[in-house]
C-alpha cells in the first residue's frame, strides 16, 4: 500500500510550500497557544489560501472551545480537526457543530493504551501518538511510542502513525506497523516551531519510495 504523509505545525509559506511540493497529502496547522506551532488566525488565513483543494487542512487542537473551533475552521478552511485529549462528548458536540472530520488522538505509552473496547466514539480516524507527561505539549516532543504495539492490532476506524517520526525512521515504523498515512512535526524541524525546508523535502523523499 503507498504510504502518503502529514507535515504537522507548518507556519510560513515557505515551509508549507515545501511540503506540498514534496507531495504531503495533508498539512497540520496548530491552533494552541502554549505550542511553539501556534497559529494565528490571519496567518491561517494566508496559508489556508495557498493550499490547493487536493491538501487536506487538519486543524490541531487540545480540547478546545467552541469560540476557538469556529474562528480557526473558518480561517484555515479546514478540512479535519485533529482532538487532543478531548472526551468523546466533545468530539461528538464538536463534529455534529462543525460538519468536520474529526480525528480522535489516542496516547500510546503501554499496549493498555489501546484498551478502548474495539471501538472508539465520535471520530472518523485515530491518530496515534506517544504520550507525553500531563504537564507536557500533547504532541511534537519528537517522542515515540513502541511500534511493536501495534502489531496484530485491529484497528476500529482509519488510522494514522504519529511520534518521533523522521526521515531515518519512518521507513521501519510504516513497515512495522502497515500505517498508510504518517504524520511529522518535530521530525522536520531545526528547532522547537521551526520548520527545515530541505528536512521537510528529505522526510517526503522517504515516504515516497514505500
């Protein structure tokens, strides 16, 4: 199966051409104040434009409110909201508000972690991710989660592989775990927030040849 990738936290038009350019089907814009990726909403506006229709635009979130939510859909034209720890009601209440896809992040640290009944409510696709300390960024801390976990793992809804990835890497963790969509954000950056064109282009590289 191809492989096709998510560059996570773009926030020039540089680094978000880069990636389109380089054949990401989906780019990540960060809607969280206490994250380095943090986007303003005029600075979505701008990127969302550049974006052609055929790049999916996920809105980044952590259980946000309903203020956040509809201010950041209509300035990043947002296609899915990726919710991090936020409860199924919520999810719920935001997708039946909103009309969006949602994706539901589920924490990985220990194969407990994936005890959630076979199921999972309100979300049309799982991100996993590494868990991170509770004082910590939920996310882009350049930490992953053992693959292994995943192995025979039967997956309730589309998925995608989300941790530490990086150019060097993510050919072992999409082989390892059958990911057909992988997602990066620290993995392409000179440092925290900060976007590497050429890390972004050597990152796509990889994916393409799987």
């Amino acid at each position: 199966m191809p492989v096709s990738a998510k560059i996570c936290g773009l926030s020039t038009p540089e680094t978000l051409d880069g990636a389109i350019a380089g054949g990401a089907s989906h780019v990540g814009f960060v809607f969280f104040p206490p994250s380095p990726r943090n986007l303003s909403f005029d600075a979505a506006a701008g990127l969302a434009a550049r974006t052609p229709e055929h790049v999916q635009r996920v809105g980044v979130f952590v259980d946000p409110d309903d203020a956040l939510i509809e201010r950041a859909v209509a300035a990043g034209r947002l296609d899915a909201l990726q919710l991090h720890r936020t409860t199924a009601a919520r999810r719920a209440a935001i997708g039946a508000r909103t009309g969006k896809q949602i994706w539901a992040v589920i924490e990985v640290k220990r194969a407990t972690d994936l005890a959630f009944g076979g199921h999972i409510q309100a979300a049309d696709k799982i991100l996993y991710d590494a868990k991170t300390p509770e004082a910590a960024l939920p996310g882009g801390m350049g930490m992953r989660f053992d693959w292994n976990l995943l192995d025979g793992f039967r997956h309730p809804l589309p998925w995608v592989l989300s941790g530490g990835l990086t150019a060097d890497n993510v050919a072992e963790a999409a082989t390892r775990t059958g990911a057909t969509l992988v997602d990066v954000s620290s993995g392409v950056e000179s440092s925290p927030g900060v976007k590497d064109v050429d890390k972004i282009a050597t990152f796509l590289q990889a994916v393409a040849r799987l």
